[in-house]
C-alpha cells in the first residue's frame, strides 16, 4: 500500500486485515521506499496512489514497468477524470479506483487483479501458436515478435489469451471487457483501448497499420485478418 497520507494507508490496511486476514499489508510512504519495498517484499498486489511528492505514482508504475516487474498495480487516486485513468493504464496500472471508495468495492478490485494475475501466469494450453513472426507459447507463457522476446504484463497476457484463441473471431468490447476484467467492467471500453493499443506496440511491426490485431469499429476487436 503506497500513499503519502498516513490516514488513507491504516485505513485500507485495516479494511483489508478485516475482509481477508490471511493478507499482509506492507506499506510505503513514497515513491522511492516504494520501489524498494516493491523490490524486497516481492507483493502479489500493490495499491498505488498517483499524487505524492516527490517521485509520484505515474513515475513509480513505468520504472516498474520498465524493470520488467509485472505486479498487478491498483492505482488508487483522487482524480476521477477519463484522461487520468487513460494515463494511469497507459502507465502499466491493471486498475484503477478513485478517493473516496468503498472498502467492499476496493477488496473487490484486488480479488479480480489477483485472479487475473493467477490466471495468466497458469500453464492454460500445452500448445504453441504461431501467426506470421508473431509467437505464443502457452505452456511455457512466452511471447516473441519479429524475433525478439516480449514481455507481457499479467493483464496484457490475458488480453492476448483471449484474442488468439479466438482468432479469425469477432470479439466484442463487453466480451473481451468480462473475460479478461470480470463482468463488473463490461462497460469500461477505455480500459479495452488502452490495452490494446499497449499490446500493438509490443507485438506488431507497424502499430499503426496492425497485422494481428484489428478493430472493428464500434463494436470490438478480431485476432487475424479481418473479414471483408
């Protein structure tokens, strides 16, 4: 739990020892002892408030990103504008709750991002897919494009779980929003675009003019050469 105001950080820790005792709440007060509590304790799930002095939270998550770590990160924020949650994705947050939330509603997000996270890390398909240079190994969870190895987070695998093994298939937003976020998020599309642009540009060649994959527009996504 990372937030510069001492009375937000022993209120989720206590909301959270309440709800699920079996959890350990470690906590930070800003973003530097953040990473390196992050780096030390190793936390299944981390609660990021955006706004610290210092080095804020939009910093922390893409040096996390950038190391390679692919802790689910709950970005946990005053700000409620859609551009600011944009960011927060865009930043590597797998999601994203605004001040002032519910505990029932907080725990609940923290459920979902560990489910995901378990789901995406498990061995789902003894089976390899290959399209183009574009390379999936399920059993071993490695991706490779153009070659080269790419680094996924758990929520961006999951995303393109869904995709591939349906390719050839329109998958519509609610659909892709419910498998990969749980049905609670079937109308936050803006989660959906920005993980799909964040795939694109790890995966194709020319993120612009994708060969992998495509939109439909207004109404979602297809894995493989769309059909005309």
């Amino acid at each position: 739990m990372v937030d510069d105001e001492p009375d937000v950080v022993t209120l989720v820790s206590l909301g959270i020892a309440a709800q699920r005792p079996e959890h350990e709440v470690t906590q930070a007060h800003d973003g530097v002892s953040a990473l390196a509590s992050i780096e030390r304790e190793r936390p299944d799930v981390v609660i990021l408030d955006l706004a610290m002095p210092g080095k804020d939270g939009l910093t922390v998550l893409r040096e996390l990103r950038e190391r390679g770590d692919d802790v689910p990160v709950i970005v946990l924020t005053a700000k409620g504008l859609e551009h600011d949650k944009v960011r927060g994705l865009e930043a590597g947050a797998d999601d994203y709750v605004t001040k002032p939330f519910g505990q029932q509603e907080l725990m609940a997000r923290i459920d979902a991002v560990m489910r995901r996270h378990r789901a995406a890390t498990g061995q789902r398909q003894e089976r390899v897919v290959q399209h183009g240079e574009l390379r999936v190994d399920f059993a071993q969870r490695r991706v490779s494009a153009q070659g080269k190895p790419v680094h996924l987070t758990p929520t961006e695998y999951e995303l393109l779980y869904h995709l591939v093994t349906n390719a050839g298939r329109l998958m519509g937003h609610q659909t892709l929003l419910a498998k990969v976020w749980g049905p609670e998020y079937r109308d936050e599309v803006h989660y959906l675009k920005v993980y799909v642009g964040r795939l694109r540009n790890k995966i194709e060649p020319d993120p612009q003019e994708p060969t992998y994959i495509h939109t439909v527009r207004g109404v979602g996504y297809q894995f493989g050469a769309p059909e005309h």
